[in-house]
C-alpha cells in the first residue's frame, strides 16, 4: 500500500533552518507530484509548494518564495522540505502528500521554532 | 489566510444530510473544480473526492461531491458520529499558480 513516512519532530531556534523528510514506498516515485502543505495548531491547511519528483522541477507559493527549497533523492525515494530563516510563525505541522489531488498524505512533522 | 471560503462551522444531526460549501473564483473551482478533504482531530488529512466527483476507492458513497459555477459543494448524506470532524477544499489557482484551501468547516454531527 501507498505510504509517505516523514521524519521527526524538531525544535529550531529563529533564524536556523529546518529539513523534512517525506520517503515514499508503495508506487512509483517519480510518478507523482509531492506537495507540501503546514498546519499551525488549529488552524486550517497551507500550500507551500510541489516538486516533480522525476524532472526535479517545483512551484513554491509566494509566501514562502526565497525561504523553501524542495529536493529529492530518487534512488532511496524521499522527498525533502527544506525552510530558512525560520520564524515564531513557522511553528507548524508540515505534511507532504502525494499527486495534485492530495491522494495520499505523510503522518505530518511538527516543527517548533522557539528561542 | 484561505483562498476559498467556507463556513466555519455546520451541525446537523444523527442520519441528517449535511451539504458543506466552498467558493472560490473562474481561476480555482470554477476552472478545474475542487477536492475534497476530511481531517480528524491529530490525524492527517484523507483525500475524499477529488475534481468535482471522484471518490478514492474504500470512500463510502454517502460522501459525493459537485459543484456550481465558482462553488462545489460536499454532501455527506446519512450523518454518523464518525463524520464529525474538519472538511477542507482545495483547488488549483490558475491565475496564482498555486494550491489554494479554504479555512475549512467544523462539522459537528449532534
């Protein structure tokens, strides 16, 4: 069956960087879009961006343009979520989910940024 | 901030048809329609219909989807305690190229 395992939890101080890490198993890897989407507690989901696991290629919203790196390592099937110069703001969940339409969804990574 | 709009909250009661609503613009769901989503307290969220009216398999058919002009809708009919939880839409902005959601509707089955 489709899975997306993603990494652990991390605590960040402000101004450091954090990477997630979203491994696919269960289809074809580069078949599929990843995209990334946060979740602050209780609060609704947030498009970061997607990343064509096979050309490499990706979108990022606007939001996040200049802080978000999405990459890939095709040969162990992991996608990766790299965000910069993080904030109190960015304390978040952060899932990756597979395809455009959301199909399948990673177990989610909370990242708290705190001094 | 959401792209699309929905209600924040919707109650309805036990075997009752909820309809939930999501309104966005001719660049989002009124261009390639809207997804689907449901998301349980400290769970993920599943993907329950996507571009206007497909259901993933092992999604039950009480879950259908449509949509109007720059507004879907999700009906769940036959309401079950299960069904309480949070439902967002989704869409692709052609104009943004982004995904955009709504804020999602709270969905308290009484």
């Amino acid at each position: 069956q489709v899975q997306l395992v993603q990494s652990g939890a991390e605590v960040k101080k402000p101004g450091a960087s954090v990477k997630v890490s979203c491994k696919a198993s269960g289809y074809t890897f580069t078949s599929y879009d990843i995209n990334w989407v946060r979740q602050a507690t209780g609060q609704g989901l947030e498009w970061m961006g997607w990343m064509n696991p096979n050309s490499g290629n990706t979108g990022y919203a606007q939001k996040f343009q200049g802080r978000v790196t999405m990459t890939r390592n095709t040969s162990i099937s992991t996608a990766y979520m790299e965000l910069s110069s993080l904030r109190s703001e960015d304390t978040a969940v952060y899932y990756c989910a597979r395809g455009d339409t959301y199909r399948n969804w990673g177990q989610g990574t909370l990242v708290t940024v705190s001094s | 901030q959401a792209g699309l709009t929905q209600p924040p909250s919707v109650s309805k009661g036990l075997r009752q048809t909820a309809t939930l609503t999501c309104t966005g613009n001719s660049n989002n769901v009124g261009n390639q329609g809207a997804a689907w989503l449901q998301q349980h307290q400290g769970h993920p969220p599943k993907l329950l219909s996507y571009r206007n009216n497909n259901r993933p398999s092992g999604i039950s058919e009480r879950f259908s989807a449509s949509r109007s002009g720059n507004t879907a809708s999700l009906t769940i009919t036959g309401l079950q305690p299960e069904d309480e939880a949070d439902y967002y839409c989704s869409a692709w902005d052609s104009s943004l190229s982004e995904g955009v959601f709504g804020g999602g509707t709270k969905l308290t089955v009484l």
